[in-house]
C-alpha cells in the first residue's frame, strides 16, 4: 500500500537482510557460481545463473557503467533467492484462502503472480543484454537503469511478501482475509520494513500483464503525469500556454521513466481528490463523448432522461401472511432522496436500447407498413463506476453499447450524484429511487421487467449490492440477478492481501483510493457545512419560487380523440405526445400552445412519470402527435446517434479583448503603419501646400530618420529575442505539487521532489468509516444476506478489491445462495473502459456478456434457494475454463 514509508533506491537496498545462500566471493578476483536450493523453482533457478554470468562478463569492465552493471547483477541474485524463499512459504498456505477447490484466486496467489512476473520480466531484460552487449551500438547506460531497475522492483516486492507473512500470521486460524478486522493498516505498515515504490511506475510499469494493456497503462500514467503539470500550474497563465506545457512535459515524462515514477508517486501521496476527479473527467470531454458513436456498436435509442423528484408508491412484496391491518400497508411510499443536498433534484439517466421498442418514450409515431417490436422481458439496471466521485454513464457507453447489442435488452443506466459534493448516502439514495422509478415506468421504457437485473462495476457494483439491501429493507421488489466487476464490498481501512496490490497498481493508487473513500464515506466538516448552506439556500429559492408560473415536461394520458381527418384511423396507446404545460392560476388565453394543468384527480403516484422529461440522441423530434389506436405501427425515420443542430449568431464588437490585443500587436510590433502607396498618394497631397526644401535640408531629415529607423528596428527584435525566450520558459517549466494545492517552481536538485514526500502513512487515516451495510455490504446482517438473489462476481487476479469479492462470495455461500465468481488474469482494476484500446479487455468484455445472458435467461424458483453447496457452485467449477466456454474467442492471456 502506498501509505507505507518511503525511502531511496540505496536505502532500500541497505535495508533489506541479506539470505544465508546467497553468493559470495572467494577473492577479489575470484566468483563463485551460486548454488540455488535444491526445491528452487525452474524460471528462479534460469534467472539466477543468468545474473551470475552477466556479473562474471562484467567484473573486469573497470568503466563506471560496467562496474554498476556488475553490481546490480551481484545484488540482484540475492534477491532472487530471497524471493524463492518468501514465495515458498506464501504458496505453502494460499490454498486455505480461496473461495472453494475450483476457484483459485485471492490476494496471496495474486502476489506469488506478480513475482513470477517480475522473474520472467527479469529473464527478457538479461537475454536482450546478452545479446546487445557485443554489438557494437551496445547501449550500456540504458541497460544499467534496466538491470537496476529490475533489482530494485524485486527488492521491494520481497518486502511486500513479508507483509503477506504478518497478515497470514494474523488470521492462520481463521483463514479471513481481512482478519476480523482487528488490526489496522498502521499496525501493518509499523511491523514491516520500508517499500521503495518508485521502481513500480518507472521502467517496469505494467510489468504484470500482457503487452496492449501493458502499453495502454503506459499512456495513462505519461498523461497523468502531464496533465499534473497543467492542473498545478499558476492561474495567470492562458488555456494555450497550459496546453502546450502539458504536451512538453508529456514528452519528457516519455523519455525518461525516472522522473514520471517521481511524479506519479508524489501525485499518489499529496494530490487532492479534486485532483483525481479532473484526470478522470478527462474521459467526459466532448471529443471522448462523440467516440462511442464512431467506433461502437450501433444501437437505436440512446436518450437521456430525467427523472423528477416526487414522491412514489410501490406495492410491497407478497408475504405469506396477511392480516386485515396489513391489507391497508400494502403500498409502499418511496421517499425523494434528500441527504445532503436536499430533496428536488432531478436524476439524470440513459436509456439504451439496440432496437426501437413498443413503447419507449419519445419515439412519436411510427410508419403504418412497419410495427415495432414488443417489449423486452428483461431489463439491465446499470450503475457506472468511478470511485464514487468521477464518470457518468457516457464514460461508461462504449462498453454498455456492446451489452446492449448481445443482450438484446434495454439498459438504464443512472447518473447518481458524485462525492465529494454528495457524500453517503446521497448515491443510494438516488439509485434506489431510480430503480423504483423504473419498475413503476417499465412500459416507458421498452420492457415488462419480468426479470430484472442489476450490473456495476468497481463503486456501481457497490452501489448494487445496496440496492439490493436496501429493496429487501424496504420491502420493494428485489431484482432477479446481480452482475458484479470488481466489486469493493468493505469501505474500510482494513488491510488485506490483494489490497497491497494497490502499491503497484497504474490505475488505481493508494492514495487515489484513500481520497475516493474519504470523499464517499467521511467527508470533512468543510464539505457537509458547504452542503447546508445549498440545501438551506434551495429552500429559499423555492419558497421564493411558489408564486411564480412553473413550467414543466409532461405526458398526457392517451385519448381517443382523432388529430386529423386526414390521416390514417390507426391509433396508438404506447406512443405519447410530449409538450409543455403550465400550472393552475395561469390564464388560457393568454398563453398560445400552452395549457393549463388540470387538478390531479388521481393518486400522485399514477402521474409520476408524467414529469419524467428525457434528452434524446437518437430522436429529433418529440413533440408528435399520438393517436389513440392499440396499433404500435406508424412510425418516423430516425437517424443513429443524430444530434440537432443549432445555429447560433455571429457578433463582432470592435471594443472586444480580441480587437484591442490586434491594435496592442499592430502598434508594437509592425514599424510604420502606412503602406508605400498610401506614403505616395500623402505625399502628392502635402507637395501641393508645402514649399520646396532645400537639398541640404532634405538629406538632413533622410539620414536622420534612417538612424532612427535602424535603432527602432534593432530594440524591438531585442524585445522579441527576449519575449520568445521567457515564453518558452513559461511554456516549458515544471511546477511542485504541495499537499495544501499550493504549486511552486521545482526545485534545482529532483531528489528533493523524493524528499518532499517521505512522510508517515497515520495521515491517511486519520479518519472514522462507519460500518452501515449500505456502505460496506460485507457488514450487512446474516438476514438480509439470506434474500440476496443469484449473484454472479467477475473479478480480477490483480485487483486490489479481490480480496473483497472472494470474502463477500464466501460469505452468500455460507448461507447458501446462488453465487458464482470468475477470476480473470491480465487485466486490471477498470478494463471495461478499454474496450477499444485492448483485445484482451474486450474479450473480458465478452465473459462479462455470458454472465449477464446466464443471469437474463436463468427461470429461478424461489422454492430453490435451500439448494446445496455443491449445487450452489455448480457453474464456479474452472471459472477461466467455463469463462473460454461462454466466449469461444477470448484471448490465451485471460486463461494463462
């Protein structure tokens, strides 16, 4: 973890206790060759006398590089069988922790993977050197930094496998993962030794997966380090000069792996969360918006829709036994989400959907000679992740496309609100209204949501397994299926295995994790003050706002009356016509196109979505008039994805910034502002009033101006010399991240960068998390648990929430609900947005696909759930063996 102390490269090595087996010298000329264990692995055995013979080829090397490149070899077999060792006896206890037989996975294994990849990462370095070194473009200095480098990664995760050996020493007994929770992460990091965690994010970044998510996490760490420079930089300086900073240091972070660990690691530690969520916004810019349109699947509806804050009614699930007091509670009211920014705020989602279906909003009338299809029997309700503070459902549509073509169903994602803005429980809050709002409206939305489904990934599976807590709480319809990425089920700081893994992960750093947290779970008093006083100035606006006209979207309820005679008698009841209304008190006559809002004579909650108004992608236009007919078969054309376009006005104002910087340009720069026929056509003009000069007089006033003109002309190139010079200083130079957001110039020595930021881990957390099941589902009572419906984990083998996932399976298993987890390899924390970057990621994409058909397609019996272990597991058996059954084409490197 990344809390852990810090030291330098040396001092690590210092520090780390030398093997009893590791190789010696006889003389100062003479080495001995190593002699590894007898139970030494193969590829340890392969890299340890590849070090041997590099140090031996580079002992009578008497450069300074030679020299280093013998040391680092010496140093590096040490470590080599140290880490034999330690792997040894992590591998001797590993099994106990996994989810069952079939499924190996947890976060010793993961770890044991990782050094196994380090070793092969190490045998490809010293066989490029092999042959590089008698070439004659030999590059010695770069194969210095690599061997080193190597070493040093080795070195520090020695350290983290002693850590292993603390954890397993606390909970050997009970083969808990997180030990019962009773020791801290600062006890951990007390007993161990330092981690030098500059060696995981230079050179050997990504070292632990394949080559295209390799290189795709190299490009994300080089941009985030790049666009550090830009978000610390001063606030006087232009968008263009920010730019173009960005870009010059994006090139030097690529060129040189050392400084960009430095600044990725310093960014981990003293970064804010507002930080994290601008780098992660990068993904809602309006250029990343238009790609999923370019590159995806093609689908059909793509609508945004709002939903209104008003109060709902649902029937309560059906009991066993009733009596004549619970026949009048059978209705559920389902509260506005209020916490922290206050009730009345609409909920913004999106709609997906392949095919056009009967019913969906907004689709109008459709061609006579074409019916639509009828509506779906399932429904995907999906919750985007992004650590609770960052992304949206259009982040996430690249890969929901995919979905919504291979499900064949719609899928409603939910824009929940983000911390640390709208800390917990504001986004279960939202989310479960959402759902609610969806089993009410699933006519609207192309579906009878006769089985339902909900899918997240990362913070929106979390969210998912609340809203199922939180349905079985309330006494609301509980989903048929939940679909589960990466899922964090404990929001704690409770040290596990898998969660050291965030030392080295590109993606998800620790001290990006601890902010996320901190932002959801335990905003500071700063936040929740900001956030009553919007809520208090909310209520001020609308009691201020209760005499005035209002103005909303509504849908009015389907008539038999006949738009035109002219056209045809067929009529429909599912396509509606949207238009604007204005409340009571407002007259008539003087409102054109408007009408006036009629008393509700029906319960509030049978008009609930005639509130709903929604922003289409797909559909132009909205505002059509509907027939009353049951026929669903007129219809207009739609264009995929098309979007309005507006036009607006062109205004010129010659008092404007941009005209009077011109007029500063034109009086500085250029040298006389009258053109040669302009001097002639002024010239002939004046000769006619002017008396003749003399000769003398003439050549004068020549010379003169001529020595004035070469002066004039002289400054201002100085002046541009030095103005060029200062701009690409100001366009080049690096600023100092400061944990109190204050950026400063750098420093002359970058060692000192390292030195800024060696400090105690008890600052990350200082902080309280409260365990409410609806924030960590881990701590949801036994009760609840037990009504959890089929459940279906993906996780990752390097995935700092694997450990999560396998303890929360373990755990419905316990209690004998249908579960099932799939641990897939060579992927990491967040995959799903790199469908497009990445043929391994999309082929994860596809496994993630089988599962969701599984849980769409499964008929479950409620008369089952007191099924077996064994036949609760029955689809967990080899999860990457039946993972290559559901996608034929998924790539060797997810099953290796």
């Amino acid at each position: 973890m990344e809390a852990c102390k810090l030291t330098s490269e040396n001092d690590a090595n210092d520090k780390t206790e030398k093997p009893s087996c590791s190789t010696q010298t006889v003389a100062s000329d003479i080495l001995r060759v190593p002699s590894p264990p007898p139970e030494m692995r193969a590829k340890y055995r392969d890299l340890l006398m590849a070090c041997y013979e590099q140090a031996v080829f580079f002992k009578d090397d008497l450069t300074e590089k030679g020299q280093r490149l013998h040391a680092a070899n010496m140093a590096w077999q040490d470590f080599i069988i140290m880490a034999d060792n330690l792997v040894r006896q992590v591998q001797s206890f590993a099994s106990t922790y996994d989810f069952d037989e079939n499924t190996p996975g947890n976060g010793y294994r993961s770890f044991i993977s990782v050094v196994d990849s380090c070793i092969e990462y190490g045998l490809g370095i010293c066989k490029n050197l092999s042959v590089a070194r008698s070439t004659m473009f030999f590059r010695k200095k770069t194969y210095v930094k690599e061997v080193e480098a190597c070493s040093q990664l080795l070195s520090s995760l020695c350290t983290c496998l002693k850590y292993l050996l603390i954890l397993h020493e606390w909970s050997k007994d009970s083969a808990d993962l997180f030990a019962y929770g009773h020791h801290s992460a600062e006890e951990l990091f007390e007993m161990g030794d330092t981690i030098n965690q500059y060696c995981f994010y230079g050179r050997c970044m990504g070292f632990q997966y394949g080559d295209s998510i390799r290189g795709v996490l190299r490009f994300i760490s080089i941009s985030m380090a790049g666009f550090s420079e830009t978000f610390y930089a001063q606030d006087v300086d232009g968008p263009l000069l920010k730019t173009t900073r960005s870009v010059w240091t994006s090139g030097k972070y690529l060129l040189n792996p050392e400084l960009r660990s430095r600044r990725i690691v310093n960014l981990s530690q003293n970064a804010k969360i507002d930080f994290c969520k601008s780098f992660w916004f990068l993904a809602e810019s309006e250029l990343m918006h238009k790609i999923p349109s370019i590159v995806g699947s093609s689908i059909k509806v793509n609508q945004v829709i709002e939903i209104p804050a008003e109060t709902l009614q649902l029937p309560k699930t059906k009991r066993t036994e009733r009596t004549n007091d619970d026949i009048d509670n059978d209705i559920l009211d389902i509260p506005v989400p209020s916490s922290h920014l206050g009730p009345g705020l609409v909920i913004q989602s999106r709609l997906l959907s392949a095919r056009r279906r009967e019913g969906m909003m907004g689709l109008g009338t459709t061609r006579g000679w074409r019916k639509l299809p009828a509506r779906s029997p399932s429904i995907i309700f999906h919750c985007h992740g992004g650590g609770f503070v960052a992304q949206s459902s259009k982040s996430h549509e690249l890969y929901l496309r995919d979905w919504a073509v291979a499900l064949d169903c719609p899928i409603f994602s939910i824009d929940y609100s983000l911390a640390p803005e709208a800390p917990f429980p504001r986004a279960i809050e939202e989310v479960f209204y959402a759902y609610c709002w969806m089993l009410k409206n699933s006519s609207y939305l192309g579906t009878t949501a006769e089985r339902v489904v909900l899918a997240g990934d990362s913070a929106g599976a979390n969210l998912c397994i609340a809203l199922a807590l939180k349905c079985i709480q309330q006494g609301v319809r509980k989903p048929d299926g939940i679909f589960l990425a990466y899922c964090p089920t404990l929001i704690n700081f409770v040290p596990s295995p898998a969660r050291l893994l965030c030392l080295m992960d590109p993606l998800l750093p620790f001290g990006f994790m601890m902010r996320c947290l901190r932002a959801y779970a335990a905003p500071s008093p700063e936040i929740l003050t900001e956030n009553s006083k919007s809520e208090e100035f909310i209520k001020e606006i609308r009691k201020a706002s209760n005499d005035e006209p209002h103005y909303k979207l509504s849908l009015d309820k389907p008539n038999s009356k006949t738009i035109s005679e002219g056209t045809s008698s067929q009529k429909t009841s599912d396509n509606h016509k949207w238009e604007e209304i204005k409340k009571d008190k407002i007259d008539v006559t003087t409102q054109c196109g408007i009408e006036v809002a009629q008393e509700e004579s029906e319960d509030s909650s049978e008009n609930t979505f005639a509130s709903a108004s929604y922003l289409s992608q797909t559909v132009e236009r909205t505002d059509l008039p509907s027939t009353g007919d049951n026929d669903n078969s007129s219809c207009v054309s739609f264009e995929d994805d098309s979007v309005p376009i507006e036009h607006h006005p062109v205004t010129t104002n010659k008092n404007s910034e941009s005209q009077q910087y011109i007029d500063h340009f034109l009086d500085t720069y250029i040298v006389d502002t009258t053109t040669e026929e302009a001097k002639e056509d002024d010239g002939s003009k004046k000769l006619h009033g002017m008396p003749a000069k003399t000769l003398s007089e003439e050549n004068l006033l020549i010379d003169i101006s001529k020595d004035m003109l070469t002066l004039d002309i002289q400054a201002k190139l100085n002046n541009a010399v030095n103005s060029i010079s200062s701009t690409i200083d100001r366009y080049t130079q690096s600023y100092e991240i400061k944990r109190d957001g204050i950026s400063q110039k750098p420093l002359e020595d970058l060692r000192n960068m390292d030195a800024l930021i060696a400090r105690s881990p008890s600052a990350e957390f200082a902080f309280q998390i409260p365990k409410d099941p609806f924030l960590s589902p881990y701590y949801a009572p036994d009760e609840w648990l037990e009504q959890m419906p089929a459940t279906k984990i993906l996780t990752l083998e390097m995935d700092p929430c694997l450990d999560d996932c396998v303890m929360f399976a373990k755990k419905l298993k316990k209690l004998n609900r249908p579960v099932t987890l799939d641990i897939l390899k060579g992927l990491p924390h967040g995959f799903l947005n790199f469908t497009m970057l990445s043929n391994e990621a999309m082929e994860g994409s596809k496994i993630c696909i089988g599962l969701l058909k599984q849980l769409i397609n499964e008929e479950e019996n409620e008369n089952e759930d007191s099924t077996t272990n064994d036949q609760t597991t029955s689809t967990v058996n080899a999860p990457l063996e039946s993972a290559e059954q559901r996608a034929p084409s998924s790539d060797n490197s997810l099953k290796n």
